[in-house]
C-alpha cells in the first residue's frame, strides 16, 4: 500500500454523508476502511436515487476504494466477530445518537479494553452531552441553531435554503478527520488512545469569526443579510445580467473597486459607496443588467477585479482550469464496469495512495469471507465461520 496513511485500519460504523466523507479523505491517504452495515440493506444511501450500477451515485462518490462488512450489531455472536477487528483497527468513526453504541456493547469504554489505544470518534449533530445531545436533526437544523443560517437566508417571505450542506461536511467530516489525524499524531509519540467528540453544530462558530467579534466587541450583531460579505455592500454582491446570468462580484479592496468601477463605467457620484451605499448598489446592478453575459465576460477578465459570471456545476467540470490540475482525474468504477470522476477530495497528491488507480465502492457485505476469516486465523477461501 501507499499513502501517508498506509497501515492504518479503520472501522467505519458510520452511513449518509459526515462518516462516510471522513474516512474518504482517510481511505484517499491510503488507510484501509472497513463499513460495517446492516445485513440486507446496508447503508441508506445505497438506496438513492439516481442509481449507477447497483447502488446510488452518492453512494458510489462517497465510499469509493473502502470494503464493507455486513453484521447485525444487534446480535451478540455477530457483535463477537467484531473483536479480532477491533484489536486490529487504529480508529474506530461512528454516527450514531448518543448511547447507541454503548447499548450495542461498542463503546469507547468497552471497545478502549480491547485496544486500549484506538482513536475513537464519535461523530454528531449537537455532541455527547448537553440539553439537545438526543435532538434529532439535519444540516439545516443545525446551521440554524448556530446561528449561521440567519446570517443570509433571503427574506422572510422568500428564504433561501444553503447550496451546500455546510455542517455535514465543514462542522462534522473535515472536523473528524482533522481530529483524528491530531489523535494519531499524539498516539505515535504517547501511545495513548483518544475519544473524539466531534458536534457538527459546536463547529460551525469558526465560520462566523466576524459576526461573532463584531456583536461582542462592538455590540453590533449581524442583520439578516445587511453586512459586509452577506449582502450589506455593493462590494460583495451577485449581479443578473440582462440575460438572467449572474455576476459574483467581489472587489472588496480599494485598488479592486476601483479596477471594478472602471470596468463598469460607474459614475463619479456613486464610487465612493460609503455615502449611499444602497445607492450605489442600485446604480451597478442597473449598469450589469443592461448588457448580456457575453458582453461583460472579456471585460471581467481583463479587469482583474475579483469579480466573474456565476457558472453552474456542469460548466465547472468542463472548466479547463480544474482540468489542467487534474480536479477530476481520478476514476471511480461501478459493478458495471463503468467508470467517472471520481469525488475529488483536499487530499494532497504527495499523500494520496495510488491516485492513478480506479477504484470501486464496495458491494454490501462483499469483504465478510476476507475480513472475518483472516481476522480469526484463517485463511480467505476456506469455510465460513460459522
């Protein structure tokens, strides 16, 4: 194997979207990844749709190059095929609601005296304690409770649900990796083991690093989309275009608003935005609205002004600019033997394990034989443990 992370073994207890894409970026540096699913139905996200192969495409984005085995951890003989594993595994990520897995029997204190020095972690929507660690919820409940959602949400008429599902993978996966990659690092020089709390909406705050310093220090908390970078400036607006594309606009420095006014053709008495700012807002989306995209593209670029045409998702992997630094180069491989971009992943090319390699998500229970065989001595290919 290769990879910064090559030897290292972990056993993903996890399904959906936070686990999975954490030990994605773990298995992308070369661990090895176990799923551990439920017989029959494995993890829910198998089932969504748009299929490709067998499973979902979400599913075969997010698990690509990790084994799975199917046990039910209701069972206690199941749960005991688990133990040569467990005495295997570097680190142990779990999604569950606080308690499950200490009723399964796989705790941090039950699965810490097998291997007393596992990095367990423990990934949730509010933490292990608390008022609301037994609260059900998604992203959007808990950029909500956060606080960041009301930041920029439209208006109240219309609000805006965000593009992307910010807590799932900025307030739970990065945070379980980033943690984890920190508890082996102490492991190698103390050989101490860790349990890792890791609330998706506890790691939200960093991203509100203004809000947060400007209502504390200043007493001026942030309004619903009236600030600097929320919709407040003409300095960081989206434009229409006459033709319904929209401009991102974002010369927030003096020397870029000033390239940006030039480009634009902007009028003495609405450059200095500090005196009306909403006037001068009016003024440029009158101006971006009367000429078609096409029209201000060439412009924009020459400019150099931080401002561009929003381009959608599929534009975006036809985007020569991802393309010539290879974004999109790795491969992923379905039960059909086809194959595409695989999810690309902030995993350094230096650490990666065989980035040329096109891999597969694994089938439901497909490594059960390999594992449990060779986890208690055996051999692959010989009779099943009964």
């Amino acid at each position: 194997m290769t990879g910064a992370l090559a030897g290292v073994k972990v056993l993903d207890f996890s399904s959906l979207l936070p686990g999975p894409m954490a030990t994605l970026l773990l298995a992308e540096a070369g661990a090895e990844v176990v799923k551990v699913e439920r017989p029959g139905h494995g993890d829910e996200m198998r089932s969504y749709e748009p299929k490709w192969g067998d499973d979902s495409i979400n599913f075969a984005l997010l698990n690509r190059g990790k084994k799975s085995l199917a046990l039910d951890l209701k069972d206690p003989r199941e749960r005991d095929r688990l133990t040569p594993l467990l005495r295997e595994a570097d680190v142990l990520v779990e999604q569950f609601r606080p308690g499950v897995m200490e009723r399964l029997g796989l705790g941090y204190a039950a699965v810490s005296e097998i291997k007393p020095d596992i990095v367990y972690c423990a990934i949730t929507g509010y933490g292990q304690d608390g008022p609301k660690r037994e609260v059900a919820g998604h992203d959007l409940n808990y950029v909500g409770d956060a606080g960041l959602l009301a930041l920029s949400m439209g208006e109240p008429s219309r609000p805006v649900v965000p593009p992307a599902l910010i807590a799932d993978i900025a307030g739970g996966a990065y945070p379980a990796v980033l943690n984890i990659l920190l508890a082996l690092r102490r492991r190698d020089a103390t050989g101490e083991g860790a349990y890792l709390d890791v609330s998706m909406a506890d790691n939200l705050f960093p991203f509100m690093y203004w809000s947060m310093g400007n209502g504390l220090a200043a007493g001026a908390w942030p309004r619903n989309g009236a600030e600097l970078v929320t919709g407040g400036s003409p300095r960081y607006q989206l434009y229409p275009t006459r033709d319904g594309q929209v401009m991102a606009a974002a010369p927030l420095e003096d020397k870029f608003w000033r390239a940006f006014a030039d480009m634009l053709g902007l009028e003495d008495e609405f450059r200095d935005d500090a005196r009306d700012p909403e006037a001068t807002r009016e003024r440029v989306a009158r101006i971006v609205a009367s000429r078609p995209a096409d029209y201000w593209r060439p412009r924009l670029e020459q400019a150099d002004c931080c401002a561009s045409l929003v381009q959608t998702i599929e534009a975006a992997l036809r985007d020569d600019h991802f393309r010539q630094r290879g974004v999109f180069a790795a491969r992923s491989r379905n039960s059909a033997g086809q194959t595409l971009s695989a999810l690309p992943v902030p995993v350094d090319p230096a650490f990666r394990a065989d980035p040329e390699q096109i891999k597969a998500a694994p089938a439901l229970g497909e490594d059960n034989p390999a594992l449990l065989e060779q986890a208690a001595g055996g051999e692959p290919g010989e009779e099943p443990l009964g």
